[in-house]
C-alpha cells in the first residue's frame, strides 16, 4: 500500500467519524456542524470569490514578508558569522528575540504603523527572520573548514568565495531554515489577520466566530492547512530533494 493510500484512508476514515459523530451527538449545527455542511460552506466561499479573495490576500502579504525575512535574514546571519565582534552582540539579541512569539509584536505593530496592512507585514516578517537569521548563520558555520581552505589556496576571496563556496555548502541548513521560517510566519499572518482584519483568511475566522458560523470556521482551517501541507511537501520538499538529488546524498 502506498503512502498516498494510506493517507487517503485514514482521511477518509477522520471525515466518515466527523460526519457520524456530528449527526449523532444532538449539538446544534453553529456548535459542531456536519462535514457536508462545512464543505457546502467551502465550495460556496469558492464559488462566490469569498475565500478565494481572502487567500490572494494573505498569500500576497506572507509572499512579501517571507521575501524580505529571508533577505534580511541572509545578510543578518552572514554578519554574525563572519564577524566576531557582531556574533557576540547583535548574534545574542537575535536569539532572545527568536523566543518571542511574533504576536507579541503586534501591540507594537498598531502604535508604529496603525491597524492596517503594514502592521500585519511587519508581525509577519519578524516572525520569520530571526529564524531565518538562527538558521543562516548556523549553515554558514557548518561549511566544512576544508573547503574553505582549498577555495583561498585557489585564490577564491570575498564576494566569490561567499557565492561560490559558503552559500552553495550551507544551502541544506538554508533550507531547513526555511522551511521553518515559513511556518512560522505564516501562524503569525493568521494572528495578525484575526486581530488587524484588513481581509485576508484570519479575517474570515474571525467574522465566522463573530456569527456563529462554525462551517465556515472549520472551510477556512481546512483552507489554511491545505496550503500549508501544499508549500511544505511540494515547495520545500522538492527544493531539499532536487540539493540532495544533486550533492548524491538521495537518488
């Protein structure tokens, strides 16, 4: 039996106890609705551009904040490696600040930027770069010292020798990293969004709370982690695949 049966087994097994469960249990519909019902809340939302509009929302913005906690958090992490001076100062704060939920930013967020987008941007971009910093810097680390060695004995310096020997060999933490970073910030976008509103998937759980709508509590939560299992087993997975592919450690 393949993994992808038994994964469709056991999912099927979950939906045919839900449905069962929530005819029998005698609760109300907006308490514990039926999984007919969510998924007729679900293809509605689809069809009526209602939730679909609230993914392009909040795709755009962890798009956007991924991007730019992953840039910062390159260079952040280069600099803690390559100098000692910035490990023992600024290397220290970024892992105190890493144990800080995200969310605890937005209060901040509001004063400095308002309730709006910028506010959400910002929690969703910090939740993911001091990981990514962590991460970075840990993967530059970890360059096997003999590379480096033949790389300077070949002349290789500066810009070259970071592109050339230091990225390439750290690219399986860089990766982990990511991947890492990636839920991270995307928690943190749905707690902004269900605090911040400004559209966006945490927006709706939060209007189908204010209403009573557990359906459409529930379409949404299925919503949020089909995108995630989406990004993390065909983006990422594939990303480590094809390194691993390449450097001979997977056929």
């Amino acid at each position: 039996m393949t993994t992808a049966l038994r994964r469709v087994i056991f999912i099927a097994m979950i939906a045919a106890i839900w449905e069962v469960t929530s005819k029998l249990s005698g609760l109300p519909s907006f308490m514990f609705p039926s999984l007919t019902q969510v998924f007729e809340t679900l293809v509605n939302g689809l069809i009526s551009v209602q939730i679909t509009a609230a993914i392009g929302k909040s795709m755009g913005r962890i798009l956007l904040g991924f991007l730019i906690a992953i840039i910062i958090g390159l260079i952040l992490g280069y600099f803690i490696w390559r100098y000692k001076l910035v490990e023992d100062t600024l290397g220290f704060v970024v892992t105190a600040l890493q144990s800080i939920p995200s969310i605890v930013w937005f209060p901040l967020a509001i004063i400095w930027f308002g309730l709006n987008d910028f506010s959400i941007l910002f929690i969703v971009t910090i939740g993911a770069t001091w990981t990514m910093t962590v991460n970075a810097t840990s993967g530059f680390k970890n360059v096997p010292p003999l590379y480096q060695r033949v790389a300077k004995t070949y002349g290789s310096t500066g810009f070259h020798f970071v592109r050339t020997v230091i990225l390439p060999a750290s690219v399986p933490q860089i990766i982990s990293g990511l991947r890492i970073a990636w839920a991270f910030s995307w928690r943190a976008l749905m707690a902004g969004e269900l605090l911040g509103g400004g559209g966006g998937l945490g927006q709706l759980l939060e209007m189908g709370r204010s209403l009573g709508q557990m359906d459409l509590v529930i379409s949404v939560m299925i919503i949020i982690a089909i995108i995630g299992t989406i990004v993390d087993n065909v983006v990422f997975s594939r990303i480590e695949r094809n390194v691993q592919m390449k450097w001979g450690v997977h056929s």
